[in-house]
C-alpha cells in the first residue's frame, strides 16, 4: 500500500495544544474538525499500573503503521498538582514506531480528571480524524480500577492484565474488567501467566456463553445476566443472542509485547472486532454515545463556570454559591435548595 502523505506535524500539534489548553481560537479549530467526513478509528489501551501498555502501544503503532498508514498515539498521563501539566513522558517508551514517518505521538496531561483520560480527549480525536489519520491509539493513566472511561471513548477497548494480580483482578470487577472487547494477558512468559488468563476467562465466562470472537445466534452473553445493567450493557456492545444474528465473546490472548510475542494476534483481534461492530451498527452507535458524553462533558463546564470562575463582584459581595454554602454550613438551607436555586438564577439567602 502506498504511504499516506503525512499530516503538517506542526499545525497539528499547535492545534491540539489549543484545544487541550482551551485557548484562544481552539472553538474554531473545534468547529471545522467536528465537520470532517472522516473519523479515525480509535482503539483504547487500559489496564492497571506496570501492565506495560506504553510498551504494547508502541509495538501495535508499529504493526498497523508499517503500511504507511497514519497512525496517532495519545498517551495520557498523570497531572501534577502544581502545574498541570504531563508527569510522565510516555513517548520514552515508543522507540519502535517513533522511528516510522507516519506515527504521531502525543503525550496528554489528565489535569485531574478522573476516569483515566483527558476531559479533551474526545476533542483530539475528532482534530487527528481531520487530519487525516486512521487509527487513534488512546492509552490511559493506569490508574487501576477508575480507568473506565476509555470504554465510552474508544471503538474497541484493549484491556492489559499481567501476571500474578491475584486479588488485584477480583477487585477490578466493577472496573476495567468489565469494559474490555479484547483482553491480553502481557508479560506471558513470567510465571502464574496461564493462571492469570485462566481467572480471566472464568471471569467472563459468567457473562458470556460461547468461544472467544463471533458466535453465532445461539450463544452470547448469559441470561443470568441479562435483566441487571451491566446485563444490558454487554448486550448493547457484544450483542443480544436472542435477536441478534450474532455475538462477540471477548478473546483473552498471551502476549509478550517486548518480544513482539503475540501483537500480530492481538491487532487481527482487535480488527476482527471493529469489523464485526462496523456490521453490526455498534461502530457508528459508539460514536453516537462518544459525541453524545461529551456534549454533556460541555454543558455541565458552561453551567458551572459562573459558580468555579468568580463573578467579578467585590471582595466584600459574596458570590452566590459561597453565600449558598454559608447558609448550608449554619444550618438553614440544604445543597438540594442551593443547586434549584442558582439554575433557577433566584435571588441567594442573606
């Protein structure tokens, strides 16, 4: 396949500063990247701290980019609390496909924001879909458990475990374990890697029916399972067996992502699943829900600006919300009282 021309690296990378800054012009920027006909594929990489993901999103970049496809990278890291800004430098660790000419990497500061990614993630998504690029690779902080948000995010979510998390996976229940549309076991050739993937698949095997990938109508996911919300929630994004032609039952795959062992496997996965999604409806239906969170992400920032930003008012005049807060402390409003009454613009207590 001939290589695609590469995007301006300079403009693009101003861009995104813009937009994840929030500075002057970034809504313009914003206003014509949301209009491309064009919307990269995004893949989401989560996993708990020391799964080596940095090191496995370098070796997929290298994989799919060695056709000269472009490629982008967004490495969330940890904020500081003092500036803000990336704690860590992911890009250390992609020696592998930082050597190729259409791979863009970018590391992205959380600013605090819980939930593993960045609240302009889905923003950047949408300036590298207009500039150009095919494939997003979105790694989160590695904060364990609260590194769920990648799931509404992403087209296909990657879910790294590694060997010997023992209790640390039954803790993950209610978290990254229940996100994933492929799960790799890194690190496979360390010892207690075959028990690891073996509690993994027990796992989802209290979910799912059926062999790993697509299954035809008759399996899918439990019926125990099926009338909870996370019931529904599979479901939506695995499919439903009982009227659907069919399911997909996440694989759990070995890989040794240092030694390249198994990535040709995982990205034929990984691919197997945005194909059968793209058929499905699941693809454009995730995108729906991505633009659909972040929308809400915007209306929530505008409501509470008034409230986080000051009002401009005089030392001596409290702001609305701190004269609300006053009165909650002394005992004469409750917070119910207060949020009614600052949406409702009614005139504060005291």
């Amino acid at each position: 396949m001939a290589t695609t021309p590469r995007p301006d690296v300079g403009a693009l990378s101003r861009a995104i500063s813009r937009v994840e800054n929030r500075a002057e012009g970034h809504e313009a920027i914003l206003r014509e990247a949301y209009r491309t006909p064009h919307w990269a594929t995004v893949i989401g990489i989560t996993g708990p701290p020391g799964a080596g993901k940095s090191t496995l999103v370098d070796a997929l970049a290298a994989h799919w980019g060695a056709d000269g496809r472009p490629i982008a990278i967004i490495a969330v890291d940890p904020s500081s609390p003092f500036s803000g800004g990336a704690v860590l430098g992911d890009r250390i660790r992609m020696d592998k496909s930082s050597a190729l000419p259409n791979v863009y990497c970018r590391s992205m500061s959380s600013r605090g924001h819980s939930g593993g990614l960045s609240e302009a993630a889905c923003d950047i998504v949408a300036v590298l879909s207009h500039f150009g690029f095919e494939r997003i690779l979105l790694e989160t902080v590695g904060a364990g458990q609260s590194d769920i948000e990648v799931g509404g995010t992403a087209d296909c979510t990657l879910v790294i475990a590694v060997p010997g998390l023992g209790d640390q996976v039954q803790a993950q229940k209610a978290g990254i374990m229940e996100i994933g549309d492929v799960y790799a076991i890194n690190k496979s050739d360390l010892p207690q890697a075959a028990a690891t993937r073996e509690q993994i698949e027990g796992m989802l095997g209290t979910a799912y029916t059926g062999q790993p990938g697509i299954n035809a109508a008759t399996t899918g996911t439990r019926a125990a399972t099926g009338q909870t919300a996370g019931g529904r929630a599979l479901r939506r994004r695995h499919g439903d067996p009982r009227h659907e032609g069919g399911a997909w039952r996440p694989p759990v795959l070995a890989i040794a992502a240092l030694s390249q062992q198994g990535i040709a496997e995982l990205a034929a996965a990984t691919d197997l699943f945005l194909d059968w999604s793209q058929r499905t409806g699941r693809l454009l239906a995730k995108r729906h829900e991505r633009i659909h969170d972040q929308v809400l992400r915007l209306l929530t920032q505008r409501l509470l600006q008034p409230f986080t930003h000051g009002t401009g008012a005089e030392p001596a005049a409290p702001a609305p919300l701190t004269a609300w807060v006053d009165s909650i402390v002394r005992g004469e409003a409750s917070p119910i009282e207060a949020a009614v009454a600052l949406l409702s613009v009614q005139k504060v207590p005291g």
